[in-house]
C-alpha cells in the first residue's frame, strides 16, 4: 500500500486556497478517512508545523481523533534525517541555511524509511537551487524518491464531491 506523505504547504494551501474547512466539509471528512486508512500520512515535525496554529485548520488538526489518525506512527530516524541534509542539502550547512529549510528534511527522511512512500508538496522544483535553498521535489529526485502535488495526490485517491 502506498502512503503519501504530506507537507505542511498541501493543508495550508487548501484550507486557504481552495477546500475551506469553513466551505468543504466533505473534503476534510475525505482527508480524515485517508488518514485513519493510513494512506495520507504526515511525520510529527510537519504535523506539529501546521497543527501550532490557532485558525479553523490548527483545531481541525488538535482534534484527537484527526491527530491520531494523520500522524505518521513510527519516530523519526535521526541518521536518515542527517543523510538528507548532508548529502540532499549540503554537509555544512550554516545556522541561516537550517533554519531556511525547516522541517522538510523530516519529510524525506520519512518517505526514505519505508517501501512505497510519495512525497506530496506545493512547492516548485528549481534544480538550479544549491544547499539551502533546494526544494523538496529535487531532494526527493536525487534520493529516486516520487514526489507529487496535492492535485496529482486528489487525482490518484479518487477525491470527488458527490
């Protein structure tokens, strides 16, 4: 079974952009169902990234049952998190350059910790980005882990309105 992995940017996005919680129930009970499935799936460090918020998608999230489900349950592997900053970002990087990354390389330590995982972001390859400002997409191609956007994840779960 394949879990996708999402970054923090896919709820925000939608929440804001596009499937309201306040507007598109019906969305959210999907995504609430995808996780209790175990198929979307997110590491604590990105849950807790979105989750700190104090808005409609921070309490969607605090509610136990969506917490329970959403979280990614094994821990995080601190040496795989470090071969993703060392060897996707660069091996030095400095104070500026972690903070500019943040939590992402949780992200790809996850898919990297099992069979069968897809990143799922908003954010744009720029192959031409070096060290800290790498983006996701091109740090997941250099690890030959798949990594798609939130459309192409609602496109490959079947995510309809009826």
């Amino acid at each position: 079974m394949t879990i996708y992995l999402i970054d923090a940017n896919v709820l925000i996005r939608a929440d804001a952009d596009y499937y309201p919680i306040t507007r598109f129930q019906p969305f959210w009970d999907w995504l609430f169902q995808k996780a209790l499935s175990r198929t979307v799936q997110m590491p604590r460090e990105i849950f807790d990234e979105v989750a700190k918020s104090n808005d409609l998608l921070g309490k969607w999230l605090n509610t136990s049952d969506v917490k329970k489900a959403i979280i990614l349950p094994e821990g995080t592997n601190a040496q795989t998190v470090s071969k993703v900053i060392c060897e996707g970002y660069a091996n030095n990087l400095n104070d500026i350059e972690i903070e500019k990354i943040g939590r992402d390389p949780f992200l790809i330590s996850a898919a990297l910790s099992g069979a069968d995982r897809v990143v799922v972001t908003r954010e744009i390859s720029k192959p031409s980005a070096q060290r800290g400002n790498r983006k996701i997409p091109d740090i997941c191609a250099s690890f030959g882990i798949q990594c798609i956007n939130d459309f192409e994840l609602w496109r490959s779960l079947d995510f309809r309105i009826s």
